[in-house]
C-alpha cells in the first residue's frame, strides 16, 4: 500500500483521539523551542491523565542517582522498569504516570519509571546511562524478576539496556510499544506511513538530531538495537507497533533478528492504531483492547 487511506484505516474514535491531542500538541510542534515543546507536551498529557486505579501506592525517589517514581500494589515478586516516550526530547515521571499506575493495578507488579535525561541539553548516551544505571540499581533493590518496558524512545532505550544487561540480570522479558528501534528510514512503513497523523517520518528524523550531537552513531546498539550485531540471549521479547506510523516494522525486523539468533520474539501490528495511543486507552475502544494486551503480555513473560 504507497498511499494508506487513513479515513478508512483509522475509525473516528481514533480521528476524535487525533483531534483532541493536537488541539494541546500542535502537529507542527517540532518547530516551537525546546522549552515550548516541553510545555504543551505537559499539558496534553495532563489533559488526558486518568486517576489513579485504587490501591496504588506511589511515591519518588532514587535509583542509581536517577530520579524515579515507584508504583506498588501489594507485594509484588516481579518488578518492570518503564520508560516512557517523548522522542527524548519531552515527557518525564508525570506524562506516563496514570499509564504506569495502571500497569501497576492490571499486573500486580511493582513498577519503576525513570526519569532519564533529556535531549538536546543532553544528548546520547545519557538517557541510556541513566536507564542502565536506574535498572542495576532497582534489580539490587529488589533481586526477584525483571521486566523491561517503554513506549517510543521509550521502548528504545528499554531494548538498549535490554542489549547491555542480558547476561547480567534475572530479565524476564520486555514489552516494547511502538518503538523506534533504528530500521533504515528509506523503506517501507517510514515510506509508507512518512505523512501518518501524530508522528511523521521528519519528526523522526528531527528527533534523531536533537538526541545526538552530529551524524547518528553507526553498530552502537545504545543507541539502536537493530545496529547490534549479537542478537543472542536475549529474554522473551514482544514488540507492540500501530499500523499508522512510521515505525511500524522496526519491530518485524527486531523480531526477525531476535528469531534468527534463536531467540523467542512476537511482532504485533495493532490495525488503525497511531503512534502514541496509550493516551487513547480509555477513549478509543482498539486502543483498551492493546493496552490490556500489552498488560497480559507483561504477566505472561513474568510467569
């Protein structure tokens, strides 16, 4: 498919999710500053923030030196490292709470959620070192599972530390969701889904200049794991991409590569979806039924 006819593909719960996101979040927000940027990603993820579920306990503090937010319920054996999105650039402990919370209350885990560094004041790699340094330091706090979790350059940095720390750690599993893994920008859905609502193949690209300082690292998996070369021993992984968005086979090939080292990965395509419809959880009903994916995924690595 050259041309995708969003008006079909997409059902207009999710066009009234799009409208509604880019009345905060203006489609051409790339072109405001930096600090503007950070301000209206606030307030749409503020705008679409759900309660708590009852029985999560949350509070902040440190792993490794970074700051975290912990969410518990009950006493949990197995704990998820989440990272959220925002294209390195924006979002942070408060615009992935209520998703974190509820990951939390759906799965019984204990989830941690990583306030990492941000992009262009901090370019790579401290947004993976701050990762990699969050999720030693929770596996020494607490030595049962691990699960690995993140959403866009999110799900990236997940992958990454997933990469560094497989030999090293009891991971379970990861859950990646829509993630931008490192695919070759010049082929298929970066081609094919470049003008898709929410998130364009130019974001991606602006993106990638704002995390790095000059050309992108090249056979650095920190920076993307499709440029590893090993993609042995890795944990059972499920990458979760919508259908309309540019980085949607970045997961095939993950999963390609994954399998041909003999390892065990899934490759989902939600059909219709966008590129950050967790905020759409509770409006759009596709985007309920991967959300409670995503979560029954988390509990069956873990078991």
């Amino acid at each position: 498919m050259t041309n995708p006819d969003y008006q079909t593909l997409i059902d207009t719960p999710t066009w009234a999710f799009i409208r509604e996101t880019e009345s905060w979040y203006p489609p051409d927000a790339v072109g405001l500053t930096i600090a503007q940027q950070r301000a209206v990603y606030d307030r749409m993820c503020a705008a679409f923030h759900a309660p708590h579920p009852a029985g999560v306990a949350v509070r902040d503090l440190a792993f490794g030196s970074v700051p975290c937010r912990l969410y518990e319920s009950g006493q949990a054996l197995v704990t998820v490292m989440y990272f959220h999105g925002g294209g390195f650039v924006v979002g942070g402990l408060d615009s992935h709470d209520d998703v974190c919370a509820e990951i939390c209350a759906a799965t019984g885990f204990r989830v941690i959620s990583a306030d990492y560094r941000l992009a262009p004041e901090h370019k790579h790699p401290a947004a993976y070192d701050d990762c990699l340094a969050a999720t030693r330091a929770a596996a020494a706090a607490y030595p049962g599972p691990m699960l690995l979790a993140g959403d866009s350059a999110g799900g990236a940095l997940a992958a990454s530390v997933c990469h560094r720390l497989r030999h090293d750690l009891p991971l379970r599993g990861q859950v990646l969701i829509y993630p931008g893994l490192g695919g070759d920008r010049d082929r298929g859905s970066y081609l094919t889904h470049a003008q898709a609502p929410m998130l364009s193949r130019d974001d991606v690209l602006y993106y990638a200049r704002m995390r790095h300082d000059g050309p992108e690292p090249q056979n650095d998996a920190s920076a993307a794991v499709l440029q590893d070369r090993d993609f042995s021993a890795l944990p059972p992984t499920v990458v979760i991409a919508a259908q309309c968005d540019p980085l949607a086979d970045d997961g095939r090939d993950y999963r390609d590569a994954i399998r041909a080292a003999g390892g065990r990965a899934e490759w989902i395509v939600e059909p219709g979806l966008v590129h950050g419809y967790l905020r759409a959880r509770h409006t759009v009903p596709r985007a309920a039924e991967s959300f409670a994916r995503i979560c029954a995924h988390l509990r069956i690595l873990a078991e």
